[in-house]
C-alpha cells in the first residue's frame, strides 16, 4: 500500500477537488487545489459545502456499476484528500435541496501536481514507512514473542507511509476497493489490539501480573473498533456513517491514551535497566501517537475544519506524519537492546537540531528569493548559480548550523561537558603518577566518579597475564583475579578490536556474584605508545541502569591512552632505577641513555 507512492514522484495524481464525509455531505469544494482554487473541478460544476450526495441511488450493491464507481471515488477509504488517476470522471447524484430538484453532476479530475517541497517530503514519508515497516519485521524475526507480534501489528497499518496512490489505482475497480476497506477495518482492530498487547507485555513476552486479568480486554477492543470500521463502510450501500465512524476514531484514541498511561504506571516497578528501555517507549508513544492522531484528524475527519475553518496542506499533514517513525525507531531501539543509553540524549539533540534547522529555515527562504532577484538583474546563467553560488550557502549555513548545536550542547549538556573536563584531568594525571598502582586505581574509581558508573576494575598485564591487582569499585566480593583468553573471549575481544567493546547482559559473568546493575557493560583496552596490550578496564552501566552512551566510550577510550603513556613511563623510570642500581653495584661501567618523552 505504501510502495505505489513512488509512482506518485514521478507523474502526478488529480484531484476532483472534493472531499465528502461519511453522510455524504460535502466538507470542502477545493482540497488539494487550494493554491488555485478555480482549477477545482467542484467549485467549477457548482458544488458548495452542505450539498449532499443522493446515497440511495448512489451505492454499490451493484459493485459493477458506474454509481458505485462514482460513490468509491469520493468515499472509497482514500481519506479526506480524494486522489485519483488523472483523467477520471464521474457523475455524482445530490439530494433535493428545499425549493430545488435533485441534480447530476459531472466532474473531470484535475491534474494536482506535486511541488519539489512536497515530492522530497513524500519521498521521506514513503522510505520512513518502508523502514518502519521492515524493523517490525525484523524485531519479529530476531525475537519472536507477543512484543515485537503486537507492535508488528501496529505498525503494520499505522506508520508514517500514505496510501492516496494505492486506493486512485484501486477506483478502477470499485469491488476491488470495497474488500480492501473491509481488509483495513479488520487490520484497524488487529493494530489497535497489537498495540495493547505490546503495552501489557514490553519488555517480556510474559503479561506483566497486575495486568494479567486485563488480557481477556484486549481481543474484544480490537473486534469492536474493527467491527465500528465495518459498519462505517455501510456508507457505500445507502446508510449514512458519520457518526460511527467519528465513534471508531473516538475509540482508537481511547486506547491510544490508555496505552500511554499503561506504560507510565508499569515504569514504576521495573528494573533499573528495564525501566531505561520503558523510558525510550513512552518517549516514542508520547512523539509518535499524539502526532499521527493529529494528522489523522486533520485528514480523514472534518472536525479541525469545522473549528478552523481549514486543514493544513497535504505536504504539512505528510511531516506530520513523518513524525511516527520516531515511535518505530525508539521502540525498535528498546526491544532489540537489552541495555539502552538515557533517553534524554536523543531527545535533546533532536529537539537542538530540528529547533536551529527550522531556524535556518527562514534565512535560507530569504536568500533564495534575494538570489531571484539578483539573477533577474545581471542576467547570469543558470549554471552559476547551481554550481558556484547554491553551493558556497550550503556550505555557509551548514557551518552556522555547527557551531549552534555545538553551542547550544554545551548550555544544555553541562553533565557531559563537567565529566569530559574531569576525565581529560585524570588523563594528564596518570601520566605523572609514580607507581602502577596509582594508575590501575585512577583508571578505575575516576570514570566512576565523573560518569557515574556502578562498577570498574582494572586487569594488568603483569607477567605476561592480565591480572586485577588493586580491587574494584562495585565488585564486593567477586573472587576473579585473571582473564584469560579460552574463558574470558567477550573481554578479549577488545584487543584485537582496540576499541572499546560491549559486553551484553548476561554475555559475560565468569566469577562475578555480581546483580545486573554492576555487571561489566563495556570492555576498554590500554595500549602503550610501543603498541603493546597493557590492560583492560571494565566498566558497568550508569547507576540508573542506563547503558554508556558513545560519546562517554569515546571519553574512556581516550583515558586508557593516557594511561597506556603512563604505564609505559612508570615501566621506563622501573628500568632506569634498576640499571642505576646494577651500575653502582658494577662499579660506574653502565651506562643509562637518556628517555625520551
């Protein structure tokens, strides 16, 4: 349903510039053609808003005929914007009015086509859909379970993708139409249900005990709310719907609310670590929902054109929409990770970016329109301004726009900024330390301290074996002492990598009595400037169960190379005092070379 859009990128659909709710009463006489509303084929024919369609000459218990066809044109589950194949006609029959006949009217589709702005966001919509899509897939292929079935559900009818292209190709075939809106009533119900079974189960498949009695609930909500889309459909065969079908969209809202209070009250007693992931989920609903319901109310009900007058344009309603694919991201995030980071993080950069990117927004509007007039004086050709002068703004503002997330991060990050300053102080201060053991206990109780992490403990190279000296913070009474390759290989892995690595939940405890909470997240190795392995740290999570973001690994990976320097300067001035020893033991016929560095 969502794939046929990218034909719409390409050549454009019509518009008959009608749009006719439930009753069969007419709400707008320009849609889409607003931007010139004497193209409208409605307004042209004579149409104006409360004229209303004659339902019972006009239905489809004769799905061959040319009514129907006219009637699933205008009614035919393709939402409030009526798109359609262009070169279609259709004649539609309207009720006496009081003093007045009855009347036929006969109207030929418009051409609506797509400006470059409503392409690119289509396009955007389209692919977020797609993606959406194929994650819910994913998340059902990797971890099947009543989580990822019920949000699979969900998502399956409710993501950011539109379908004005599919149903315009469907009005060729009227019977056609007629059973994949009966299809939608049943996958309505289906994603509302999948909704609620993902709230009472996430983060396990097992139901959550306080909610369990609840479950017998949630199959009849998604047969009634499936059952109210059924009868909405009773419009095509000479019944008015309106208010059954404000009544299922009244319903689906319902749960959409209850969804998110669900989810707010089973927060309460998570684990630390699960309540992290619960974070990331009510982050998504609380985006994602609100601001599909505002689209779908502006697009398939006329109450905001009732209060306002007006909807907002296709292409408004489309970024609307686009805005669903964070619920998919953020629970897509929360299902396959059993360890997230806070939630905060990607919220404050999305909020910083999308708030300076709009900021920009209205600069690059009047430069653009500077830049017209400027060309319409000096007459240059096209290609200048394509090549030479488009690029050399693009290259400005995106600079501009830089060094204002990068400002306006160090005003809202402070936290981040504060840890970033005292880990580099503890870099410089390993480089000074006099003994290995000073190191091993910088290493590990200084990130704790700035990041606020549960645990760390440091394993040495002393030997030719990786081994704790100095005891760990967080780690009680854990009775490990040396990692080796055969039976610690998640640990090892780092020094191949020489990157930080991380460990999952449960992937590595050998000897560790320890809870979930202070378990090893994150293996860092510590190379010296000769490129030698020298240790390896272990860190846990952050003391509210958060993972360790990437920006704080980067942190820690640039401490272990300091400490990498400082284990090699301590091993260095180890030497120079021995051969200083062995030299006065020999009587002066040493001599020891200068270090460098």
């Amino acid at each position: 349903m969502v794939l046929p859009s990218f034909y719409r990128l390409v050549w454009p659909l019509a518009s008959f510039g009608l749009t006719i709710n439930n009753d069969g009463v007419v709400v707008d006489i320009v849609g889409p053609l607003d931007d010139d509303a004497d193209r409208s084929p409605a307004k042209a024919a004579g149409l104006v808003v409360g004229d209303r369609l004659d339902l019972k000459q006009m239905n489809c218990w004769n799905p061959q005929s040319s009514a129907c066809a006219s009637l699933t044109a205008v009614l035919g589950g393709s939402g409030g914007l009526q798109d359609t194949l262009p070169g279609r006609e259709i004649e539609l029959i309207l009720r006496p009015q009081a003093g007045e006949p009855g009347r036929v009217v006969h109207l030929r589709a418009e051409v609506a086509p797509l400006d470059l702005t409503g392409r690119l966001v289509l396009l955007a919509v389209t692919v977020a859909g797609i993606l959406s899509t194929l994650a819910a897939a994913w998340l059902v292929w990797v971890r099947p379970g009543l989580v990822t079935w019920g949000f699979f559900f969900y998502l399956f009818w409710f993501n950011p993708g539109q379908t004005y292209t599919y149903y315009a190709i469907l009005q060729s075939w009227p019977l056609l139409l007629i059973i994949a809106q009966v299809l939608g009533a049943l996958a309505t119900g289906a994603a509302f249900a999948g909704l609620l079974v993902f709230a009472l189960h996430f983060p396990d498949s097992e139901p959550d005990p306080r909610w369990h009695r609840s479950k017998w609930l949630v199959p009849w909500v998604g047969v009634s709310i499936a059952a109210l889309r059924l009868l909405a459909a009773a419009n095509l065969f000479s019944v008015p719907t309106e208010p059954i079908m404000d009544a299922s969209y009244v319903c689906g809202y319902v749960v959409n609310l209850a969804v998110l209070v669900l989810l707010l009250v089973r927060r309460r007693n998570l684990h630390p670590r699960n309540e992290q992931r619960m974070n990331w989920v009510i982050a998504g609903c609380a985006i994602g929902l609100p601001s599909f319901i505002f689209a779908d109310v502006c697009e398939t009900t006329g109450w905001l054109q009732s209060v306002w007058g007006k909807t907002p344009s296709e292409t408004m309603l489309e970024l609307v929409y686009l805005v669903q694919g964070v619920l998919a991201y953020f629970v897509w995030t929360a299902v396959r990770r059993q360890r997230v980071v806070s939630v905060a993080i990607p919220l404050r950069h999305g909020a910083v970016t999308t708030i300076l990117t709009l900021a920009l927004a209205i600069p690059i509007v009047f430069l653009h329109e500077r830049i017209n007039k400027i060309g319409e004086t000096f007459h240059l050709p096209d290609w200048i301004w394509l090549l030479v002068v488009a690029p050399l703004v693009l290259m400005a503002l995106q600079r501009l726009h830089e060094i204002a997330v990068e400002l306006v991060d160090h005003a809202f990050n402070r936290a981040y900024h504060r840890a970033r300053r005292g880990l580099e102080q503890a870099g410089r201060a390993v480089t000074e330390a006099s003994t290995m053991a000073a190191i091993d206990q910088t290493l590990a109780e200084e990130p704790v301290r700035w990041l606020r992490l549960t645990s760390a403990a440091v394993f040495r190279d002393v030997g030719g074996a990786l081994r704790r000296t100095e005891r760990a913070v967080g780690w009680a009474d854990a009775t490990l002492q040396r990692l080796q390759p055969d039976l610690d290989a998640p640990v090892m892995e780092c020094l191949a990598t020489r990157e930080p690595t991380r460990l999952a939940p449960q992937g590595w405890r050998r000897g560790l009595w320890l809870s979930e909470d202070q378990a090893p997240c994150l293996a860092v190795p510590v190379f010296g400037w000769t490129g030698q392995a020298k240790a390896i740290a272990l860190f846990g999570p952050h003391a509210t169960g958060s993972d360790i973001t990437t920006d704080e690994c980067e942190m820690l990976h640039a401490l272990a190379l300091q400490v990498g320097r400082g284990y090699e300067k301590v091993a260095v001035e180890m030497m120079r005092r021995e051969l200083h020893d062995l030299r006065a033991r020999l009587g002066g016929s040493i001599t020891v070379p200068p270090v460098a560095g």
